[in-house]
C-alpha cells in the first residue's frame, strides 16, 4: 500500500509538472497532501533552471542567454502551463466583462491582447533580473532561479487554503480549492521563508534580509491578486493559480535584482 504522503507527492508532481509520474489518486486528502509538497515542486525545477544556466555560463555564455535558459527551463517543465495560466487571467481581468463571460474567455484557446502583452512584460522583467543577478555573480543567478521556482509554487500552497473558493465546479482549480488548512498553509510558508533566509547567508546578514524580503514581497502581491480575483470571478481556477505561481516569481526575481 502507497504511503498518504507518497500519493500526495505524486499529486503535486504530476499536476505540477511534466515529469514522468503516475497519480493515481485524485481525492481531496491528495490533493491537500499534493498542494502542501508544491514548494517541493518548486525545488526540482528551479535546481533545473539554475543547473542549464550555470552550465552555459561555464562554456562561455553571457549572463543574458543564461538567464533565458533559467527561464526557458521551468516553462519547459510545466508546458507553459503557469504562463498559460498568467496570459488567460490577463484575458478575464482585462475584459472587464461579468464573471461568467470572463470565465468563459479564459477558458478559450487563444490568447487576447491583455494576455500577449502580460506576457512579454513578465518574461521581460524575468530575463532582465535573473541577467543582473547572473552579471553578479553565478551563485546569485542561481539562487534566484531556485527562490523564484519554489516561492512561486508555495503562491499556490497559500491560494488552495481553506475559506478560498472555486470559480468552477470542474477543472484544476475546483480539485484543489480550499483542500490546505489554513494553518498547514501559514507553517508551510514560514518554513520556506525560512529555508529561503538561510540560503540567503551565503551572502551575508544582508542577503538574509533580502532573500526573505523577496518571498514576502511575493506573498503579498500573489495574495493581493488572488484577493482580486476572487471578487472578479468568484473564486480560483486553474488559470489564476497559473497567474499567481508566475506573479509571484517575477516579483521574487525583481527583489532580489535591486541593490
């Protein structure tokens, strides 16, 4: 018999990205075990996107294409299926349309103007901090891209938490809406925040500080825009879960480039 624990990783890791493993159980403890391991998720991909880049600086790229490649990575892994996400909650908020024709564009396959323009300034800024932080130095580079990927997945530990509802009854969102207590989802962002600070020492007092500051500031403005979300639609959906996981790694990204 499979461990709880075990199914709910593979939940988290076959939902969450596009390495090879089986869920085979779909019911709300999964899914709560699944969206608590998120950060674990994070983890993988962002050791991914680090690892290209430092191996295309170390044959001779510059920090530019190295931070195209830490970006590409994730979004290999996922499909797109965060920036997917990102580009179709632009779509809703942008139409200014009732909550049920939002839902409805954003279920659509293409993309609209609002989302095509979202996009290109998320990836702009995400390539432009990570190419500074990779001009810096290869282990602040580095660190970014790890930071960026698991706070960006720990935005979706704190959006599945209790008291948030579904805008759908079917799909992604629905399953994992409001499966994470609101204690587990508060003791797991602290424990990331924490881990973060300390990978941030290898920097000094000063890169603890900052480290911890660029999670926080992710939370907030994830929080912010599910808050906002939530009023607009009603509730979460796959797509705003995708929009949170690529807003909060930018913002984590642009922290940790000032200064």
């Amino acid at each position: 018999m499979t461990p709880p624990s075990l199914h709910g990783l593979r939940f988290a890791f076959g939902t969450l990205s596009v390495l090879p493993v089986r869920v085979s159980r779909w019911d709300r403890a999964t899914a709560r075990g699944g969206m608590l391991c998120a950060p674990l998720v994070g983890v993988v991909l962002g050791c991914g996107a680090a690892l290209v880049a430092l191996v295309l600086l170390f044959l001779g790229a510059g920090p530019l294409l190295a931070a195209v490649a830490a970006v590409a990575v994730p979004a290999v892994l996922t499909r797109g299926l965060h920036l997917d996400g990102i580009a179709d909650t632009a779509d809703g908020l942008g139409s200014g349309k009732p909550a049920e024709d939002a839902l409805r564009i954003m279920k659509q396959s293409d993309i609209g103007p609002f989302g095509v323009i979202t996009l290109v300034f998320v990836l702009l800024a995400q390539v432009a901090a990570l190419s500074r932080l990779f001009g810096d130095s290869w282990a602040r580079g580095a660190l970014a891209a790890v930071v960026s990927a698991v706070a960006a997945r720990l935005a979706l530990t704190l959006a599945a938490r209790a008291g948030v509802p579904a805008a759908r009854p079917e799909g992604l969102g629905a399953a994992v809406a409001g499966v994470v207590p609101v204690r587990g989802a508060l003791a797991v962002a602290l424990a990331v925040t924490g881990v973060a600070a300390a990978a941030g020492a290898l920097f000094g007092t000063y890169g603890i500080a900052r480290t911890a500051l660029a999670v926080l500031a992710a939370l907030t403005v994830a929080e912010l825009l599910l808050r906002h979300c939530t009023r607009r639609f009603g509730g979460v959906t796959g797509d705003v879960f995708g929009g949170l996981a690529e807003t909060a790694a930018t913002t984590v990204l642009v922290v940790l480039s000032l200064g």
